[in-house]
C-alpha cells in the first residue's frame, strides 16, 4: 500500500465528469488497481477537454502509477 499523499484539488472549472474520473483513477489507485488508475490517468491526458493543470497532474499521477507498480503496455 503506498502511503497518503495529499490530494490535489482540481480546479472547479473542470466538469464534473472529469472531476469523477480523476477521483475514479485515485481510487482505484488506493485499491491497488494501477492498470485501471493507469489507463483513467491516460484517458483524461489525452482528453483535448481537459484544462492543461489537470492533464499535466494526470501525466505526474501516472508517472507515478508506472513507477509505483509497472503498469505495462
């Protein structure tokens, strides 16, 4: 189990469909599911709707989601 870190808030000019996913990833990150944090963390990076704040976070979170467990492609 990887120790609590403080959560990042996501700006409330994101909608709340992107608030969820990135809640979703985190989630399923604390579960210790990387591959489904790994590809929710993808999904919202490549997402063209997502402010640039969030996508950089979501590119950190996976690097970390990658280094943490090897999520593999």
């Amino acid at each position: 189990m990887i120790p609590a870190r403080p959560t990042v808030q996501i700006r409330a000019a994101e909608s709340p469909a992107v608030r969820e996913m990135m809640d979703r990833a985190k989630k399923c990150e604390r579960d210790g599911r990387w591959a489904d944090a790994c590809a929710l963390y993808e999904a919202l990076i490549r997402n063209p709707e997502v402010r640039t704040p969030t996508r950089l976070g979501a590119l950190r979170w996976l690097a970390r989601a990658f280094s943490s467990a090897g999520c593999s492609r």
